[in-house]
C-alpha cells in the first residue's frame, strides 16, 4: 500500500478531525489526546460524511443517525435504533505514523 503524507500534525489540535483525500481514498484523520488515528471517512451504516460527525474522545459520532465508532480501532460503539453489530461492519482503519510534523497514511491503491 502506498503511503501518503497527508497533513502537519499542527493542523490537527487533540480533539479534532480532518477529512483528507490520500491516493485514491479520503481518511478521516482524528486526533485523540495527541494519537492519531485514520479510518474511512463515511459512515459504514449509511455512507453519511464522518466529517460532519462529532468526535467526543475516542468515539466519532454519524449525525445521520447517531451511530457511533471508535477511531481507534474502527468497532461500532453504538447503532442506530434496530440495528444489530452483525449488519453495521465496522470502520477500515489504515495504518499511520507521524514522522517530524508530518502524517503519514498508509491507503490502497
């Protein structure tokens, strides 16, 4: 997988987000107490942006329908209502690393 620098860790503040398109994918890159963490950037329940979400810790937050996911690891946090873990897959996660002030993601092609 290619890797792709994507941000300065000065643009991203603890307790932020950005959506960024790296290669061919846009990642929401969030930082959380100073870690950052890249997932896909839509909802896995509906394709709703995650942008336009909430990120409260390590919990980002849909505002389609309040589903909720770790940006750590990509788990489903919350569903909506009637929804079950089994028809909600959870958030890709893609490897980052920071090196100096840079982001660097890890995307397919």
């Amino acid at each position: 997988m290619p890797e792709v620098k994507v941000a300065k860790v000065s643009e991203i503040p603890p307790g932020t987000k950005k959506s960024i398109k790296a290669s061919k994918t846009r990642v929401l890159i969030t930082n959380v107490d100073g870690k950052f963490y890249a997932t896909q950037s839509v909802c896995s329940h509906l394709n709703n942006p995650l942008f336009t979400g909430r990120l409260q810790g390590n919990t980002i937050w849909c505002d389609m329908h309040w589903a909720a996911f770790n940006v750590t690891n990509g788990e489903v946090v919350k569903l909506p209502d009637g929804y079950s873990t089994d028809k909600i897959p959870p958030l890709k996660t893609y490897p980052l690393r920071v090196e100096g002030d840079d982001i660097v993601v890890e995307v397919p092609e």
